[in-house]
C-alpha cells in the first residue's frame, strides 16, 4: 500500500488562502512624475481684431494698432506655455534623477 501523505490535503487550501489575501491587496502604484498646469492665458485662444463692415481710414489705422497689441498679447501667451512646458521638463529630469538614486 502506498503511504498518503497527511499534507496533501492541506495544499489546495493554504493555495486559495494565499491567493484570496493577495485579492485584496492594491496593485503597486509606479511613482508619477510632476506636472505642471498651464495657465489659463497659455490655453484661451487669440482674438485678432477685425475691421467693421465698411472700414474708414481712421478705422483702419484703429484696427492695425489694436491688431499689433493683439498679436503682442499672444505671443506673449504662446510664450508662457512654452515656458511652463520647457520647466515641467526639467522638473521631470530632476525627478527621474532622483528616483534612480533610490534604487
């Protein structure tokens, strides 16, 4: 007769417990880089102005004023949104840095 071993029966069971109280853990969350968010003048579009239905000379020489200060302002914000990307970069490569040190 062949000897039965008393711990066989015992696998099954010590397997489903092992397997039900890693259910219930989390999955490991991987560290996240920093971001920045843009500021509301870098995301909101530019408005050019635009001339009347009929333009006079005086209107004409209103609108090009007013359209340089337009594309000035939105330079500007084209500008600060590449700011902001440019140091959300550095902020990433400070942070990758440092988490290469940790392990």
């Amino acid at each position: 007769m062949t000897p039965t071993f008393r711990w066989h029966h015992a696998v099954p069971v010590a397997c489903a417990l092992m397997t039900a109280s890693c259910a219930g853990l989390p999955p490991p969350s991987a560290p996240v880089p920093p971001q920045l968010i843009l500021p509301e003048a870098a995301t909101t579009p530019c408005s050019l102005t635009r001339l009347a239905e009929d333009p006079t000379l005086a209107d004409l020489e209103v609108a090009y004023m007013a359209r340089g200060g337009d594309l000035v302002a939105c330079d500007a914000a084209r500008q600060l949104a590449v700011d902001t990307l440019l140091a959300e970069r550095a902020l990433q490569v400070r942070w990758r840095r440092t988490v290469e040190r940790r392990r």
